[in-house]
C-alpha cells in the first residue's frame, strides 16, 4: 500500500517548478502560493493540492497598446 503525501517542502516544490527556493519564498510572501509552518521542526510546507493550484497555467491579460 502506498501512502499519498500530502504536504511538499519548499526545495520540493522549487524543483517541480525549475525555480529556486527564493523564487518560491517570493510566491508566498506575495500571496500567490499558500504555505504553512510546520508545528514541529519549523519547516514551512505547501499543500500539495494548493500547489497544483497555483502551477496550472493561468490565461494572461491582454496588453494594452500604446496610442
């Protein structure tokens, strides 16, 4: 039986997106990447649900032209 992970570190989800960890610390200090302290070990972790979330592809807004 495998068990299902529920919680990626920050180095896990770095890799997945071929990010640095400073690229995703910066996700979640801008509020674009939920993230939580763990109670033991003061490790900050991201649900794996919430990163799959935030790594969909998301439509970009159209730019504006310049008149």
């Amino acid at each position: 039986m495998t068990e299902e992970r529920d919680w990626l570190t920050l180095g896990e989800v770095a890799e997945r997106l071929g990010v640095t960890q400073r690229a995703v610390n910066k996700y979640i200090q801008q509020g674009k990447l939920a993230a939580y302290k763990a109670a033991v070990g003061n490790r900050t972790l991201v649900k794996v649900d919430d990163f799959e979330a935030f790594s969909q592809p998301r439509p970009r807004a159209p730019r504006k032209r310049a008149s």
